[in-house]
C-alpha cells in the first residue's frame, strides 16, 4: 500500500511528467488499493468478492464491511431482526409486522396480532394500548382497554373517567348555583319600618346572611320606591333567617324613616363570599371548592392531551349557563309571589272584572276619583297600609299599578269631574286622610241626598300622572300646573284641607299656593264654599265635632305663620311666595283668611256644643221622676236655666 506514494514522488521529481499528474496517478492507483466495496454496484466491484472468490455473499449473509484483504471481504451471519433472501452484500431490516428472532434468517415472520410489532421478538400490547398493525398506541384519555388489545374498538370508558366527566358538570353547575349566590342573590322585601328606633327590613324569604358572619355584612337596596334607599349600600346585622336591622357606617341603628312593601335586598360582591351562606358555612368555602375542581379536572385533561373532551367542556357551559338562567327565573317567579304584587294584581283584575278601561284625558279637573274608590283601595291594601303615610301609597302601589298604561291613578280606575280640590300634607297617616274625606263626604251627601260615595276629590297623588309629573306640575309655572286648573275650574265647589292637630298643611308652600288660590276664589264666586277643615272626626266648620278638636287646632294656627311654609324644591317656595306678596295684603292676607276659617269653626263648634246642651238639658227635663211621691231618698229638684 506504500508503494504507490513512492512511485509518485518518484515520477514527480525524476519522471519527464509534470508533478501535478504525477499526483494525481498516484492517488488513482491508490484509492483502488484502499477504497472499500461498492455496495451499490457490488455485482461488478472487485473489492465486494469474498473470501471465496465471489462476489457478495449467499442468503441469511452480508458482507462484513472493513476488512480489507487482497481475497476479499468476508461474510458473516445476518444479526436477529434481519434476513437475507438471496445473493447480496447487506442484511435487510423486518419489515412492520414482521420479525426474526434468529442469526442467518432467509426471512421474517408476522407476528400475531395483538402483540407489539418489533424487529426481533413479539409481545402483547399492554393494557391501555391496542396494536394498529405496525405498533402499539395508547387509547385515548379516559379510556383503557385489556393487555394484547388488537383495535380501537377494544378501548373501553373506564370509570374514572365517568366519575370525572360528572364532576366537571356538577362543578360547573355547582359554580353557576354558588357564583350567583355571591354576585346576583337578589332577596324580595316584604316590609320596611321602624322598629325599636332603627330601620328593619322583612324580606319574603330566607336572605341567607350567617347569623354569625365571617367579616361585616353590607347589602344593597333598589326599586324600593324611596329615594334615600334605592341604590345605597348600608351596613346590616341579622336578626332573623327573614330580617336584617339596618345600621349606619358607625354601626348604630339607622333610624330613617323610610317605609315600603317592595324592591329586593341583595348582599354587596365580595362581602357576601364571606358573610352570605347556609348555616355556619358561608359561600365561599363551596365556590373555592368548585373553582379548585374545575382547576384539577382541566389540567388533568390538558396533561393527558385530552383534545376530544370539548364536548363535555361545551356541556360543563351549557349547564353553567342553563342554571344560571333558571336561578334568574326563579326570582323571577319570587318576585312576582311578593304580597303586595299578589295584592295589586287582584285590584287590577277586580277593576278589569268591573269593566273599568283606562282612558287617558286631560290634566285638571276631569281627573278626580270618587269617594267610593278612594274606601276601596284602601280597605283593598288596608294590611299594607297600616300607620303609613301618602310618600308610601304613591311608591308602593299608585306607581306600580299604573306601570304598564303610564297614566294616573284616577285615569286608571275611571276618572270623575272634581266636585271638591283637597289640600294635605303627604306626611299625614293615610288612614286619617281617608277617614277625613269620607266624614266630608258623607255631610256633603245628607246635604245633597246623594250617596257619599259618588262625592268626587281631586287629590293630587291619585290625579297627577306619577310617570309625567313634569306635564301636570309645570314646575315655574304654577298657573299652568293640574292644580290650578282643577282648583279653579266651574265645578269646583271648594277646598277640603285634611288637617291634623299639627296643622302640617299649612307649613307646606305647595298647600300654601292652593290656601291662596282658595282665598282668591272666595272673594270671586259666591258659590265657592272656601277653606274645610276636615279632620278624621268631621269638618270643623260644620260642628259637631266638640269644642276640643276645634281649640287644638285654634291654638295651633294661633301660632303658625304662613310665610314660614317650606318646600322640597328651594325655587317652588321662592316662586310661591312671589304669588302671594303680589296679592292685595300678601302674607297678611293670606293669614287673616285662614284664621277667618278657623274662627267661622270655633263658631261653628261652639253652636253645635250649645245646640247639643239645650237637647240634652230637654231630654233629662222630660224624664218621669224615678220612684213614689213622699220617697225618703229623693233629691231635691234642681233648676237652672241656661245661658
């Protein structure tokens, strides 16, 4: 092998050829030395004959690479895994499916099916995996099957698999229940008032504030009808699975007044995760326990590549959402099961029964409403009503009763042309208001021989379109407003005041106008009975009543100046009191009539007291005398004669 590097160097320095040639010979006469077999054209390479003179070597054989020898390769036994059909110089590996377990194999077996396809040896596909014919493969997530499994088909639901699918929805619905628990728990209030000096709410069922909570309690009014609650959060303390005492940010009881048979309670997101639950436990010990599920279950399938289970994923959301949606519709349905609704449903049936349509008509005075619908209403939500005051019929039943035909109250039940304008204080309990107005109405009637109940008020809550009050007001511009108009109207036949023995009406500039527009029209019309003061017990002006009513009312008025009257709204007071200075007199005036009215009742009163003396002084004068004549124990005869 060395003498072809010499024959080169010397050709290349003694030779007559130039020495790059010189090279190059000498490397072809070398890589034909030292090359090894051909094995792609082996048939005709003279390095790829064998010991035996041959080329390549017989079945079962191959040629071993390497060892170079001036007779040829020698041929070695094909290793397990491989086979050697005919003449050749390398061993074929098994093919998929096949194999051989033998050196100098001439082919290979099929292994049974079932078992693992290798190169040297079979064995069976373990359990959780199946032969495809070329290979094991595992089943997919959730699934097993039996050692030696030969198709997909063998790979079976395992248990655990179904105890982890229903998990995932009972979590998932678990979520929905308890996440909507914390954040869209909305509770129906049965009740507000007072009670003890502090503001209780009664809800219509179980709030599910702990009774001892893990952290404070805030909970959340709405749609109760009064401004001071609907959209403020306050502190609150149980009372009972139905009731919570209302505290103010320092903890003590809040004592507004502020009553009302509607809206919902619903404890403030993320207080209630820790105040709000059942018993001992509050909501967020279940929640963290499906959040955590939920966590587990979808990493387990994220790390067993479990791409074929969205459909379960798809059905963990639809029941999420589906229960959420039937959680929303059972407050639904709560929220409609609330007293007051079910009593407001049964009066609008009852007007419907009686063939009683709302029409709409004007402002003023074509929309008063009888006596007698003024008793049934209130003998209808009586229960409700209690020690209540105007501010709650308006919220809690004028309002929502003409929700859906946004018309006035009056509208709604048949309105009536006003025979008399009433002046009140909203303040003022609505049993006395009523009580007051009927007592009118019933002398008013004796007068008239007609029933009482066909005497028709124009009351401004029941008149007035609560959904529009800015049409019927026109607020700045009180000669335009429904009450001027109904006040001063032709068929208006004078001003019921319900007074009290406080007198509130009179401190209110609203009823202040309607005072000033009463005295106006008493100077005016002959046939304008003026100012009545009507009190739970009659009219002052018509007697009867005792002089003690009258006196107490006296005394108050005695003391009360109008141009102290008040109004919510700063610019009504200044715009009022503007149309009573502009009157001849002014204030002065104004406070003369009104005493003239309580003076024409002190009147009154005192008449009727000397009317009912006379009677009673006949009536004992005309009794027989009591026992025989000459009796022992009788008393002499007293006579006085009256004043």
């Amino acid at each position: 092998r060395v003498k072809p590097v010499r024959l080169m160097m010397l050709r290349a320095i003694y030779g007559d050829i130039a020495t790059e040639r010189a090279i190059q010979d000498g490397c072809g006469v070398l890589n034909e030395l030292v090359r090894p077999c051909n094995r792609d054209h082996w048939e005709t390479d003279a390095r790829c004959r064998n010991t035996h003179g041959g080329f390549g070597c017989g079945p079962g054989r191959f040629l071993q690479a390497g060892a170079i020898a001036p007779n040829g390769d020698t041929c070695e036994l094909c290793p397990p895994g491989t086979y050697q059909a005919g003449r050749g110089v390398d061993c074929t590996l098994c093919a998929a499916g096949t194999y051989s377990s033998g050196e100098g194999a001439t082919a290979c077996d099929a292994c049974p099916v079932g078992e693992l396809l290798g190169v040297t040896s079979c064995k069976l596909c373990e359990a959780g995996a199946y032969g495809n014919g070329t290979t094991c493969l595992l089943c997919r997530a959730g699934m097993s099957s039996k050692k030696g499994s030969s198709t997909e088909d063998e790979c079976k639901v395992t248990m655990r698999f179904w105890v982890e699918r229903v998990a995932l929805v009972a979590l998932s619905m678990s979520l929905a229940f308890y996440l909507q628990r914390a954040s869209f728990h909305h509770v129906p209030v049965g009740d507000m008032r007072l009670e003890s000096g502090g503001l209780m709410v009664l809800t219509c069922f179980q709030h599910k504030v702990l009774e001892r909570p893990w952290g404070p309690v805030r909970v959340l009014l709405d749609h109760t009808g009064n401004q001071a609650l609907d959209g403020c959060c306050f502190r609150a303390a149980f009372k009972s699975a139905t009731s919570l005492q209302l505290l103010e940010d320092n903890g003590q009881r809040l004592s507004l007044r502020a009553d009302s048979s509607m809206g919902c309670l619903k404890v403030m997101f993320p207080y209630s995760i820790l105040c709000a639950g059942d018993r001992w436990w509050p909501i967020g010990v279940p929640l963290s326990f499906s959040v955590v599920g939920l966590g587990w279950l979808l990493s387990s399938d994220i790390a067993t590549e479990a791409t074929w289970s969205w459909r379960w994923y798809i059905a963990a959301a639809a029941s999420f959402v589906l229960l959420g949606l039937l959680l929303r519709y059972q407050q639904v349905l709560r929220f409609r099961s609330v007293p007051i609704e079910q009593r407001r449903r049964g009066f609008l049936a009852k007007l419907k029964q009686d063939n009683i349509h709302p029409q709409p008509c004007s402002r003023g005075p074509g929309r008063a409403i009888s006596m007698g619908m003024l008793s049934d209403f209130f003998e209808h939500f009586q229960d409700f009503i209690l020690d209540r005051n105007m501010h709650y019929i308006a919220s809690n039943m004028i309002k929502p009763l003409t929700r859906h035909s946004k018309l006035s109250f009056a509208e709604l039940v048949g309105s009536r042309e006003v025979e008399w304008f009433v002046s009140h204080f909203w303040g003022q309990e609505f049993w006395e208001f009523v009580t007051s107005l009927r007592k009118h109405a019933e002398h008013d009637a004796s007068i008239h021989a007609s029933p009482w109940q066909d005497v028709c008020f124009w009351i401004c809550s029941f008149s007035n379109n609560q959904w529009d009050l800015k049409a019927d007001v026109v607020f700045g511009s009180p000669l335009n407003s429904s009450f001027y108009l109904a006040l001063s109207s032709s068929g208006c036949r004078g001003t019921a005041m319900v007074m009290d023995k406080n007198a509130w009406p009179l401190t209110r500039s609203w009823c202040l106008f309607e005072v000033f527009q009463t005295c106006r029209l008493t100077s005016l019309r002959a046939d304008f009975a003026g100012l009545l003061l009507c009190l739970p017990t009659g009219v002052l002006q018509h007697g009867g009543l005792g002089v003690d009513a009258a006196v107490t009312v006296a005394q108050r008025l005695s003391t009360l100046s109008l141009e102290e009257a008040t109004a919510t709204n700063p610019a009504d007071k200044l715009m009022i009191d503007d149309c009573v200075k502009a009157m001849p007199g002014g204030f002065q005036a104004m406070n003369r009539f009104v005493r003239g009215c309580i003076k024409d009742a002190l009147y009154a009163a005192h008449a009727s007291f000397e009317r009912d003396f006379r009677e009673l002084v006949a009536a004992l004068d005309a009794l027989p005398d009591g026992g025989d004549d000459g009796d022992v124990g009788a008393e002499p005869e007293v006579r006085r004669s009256p004043p």
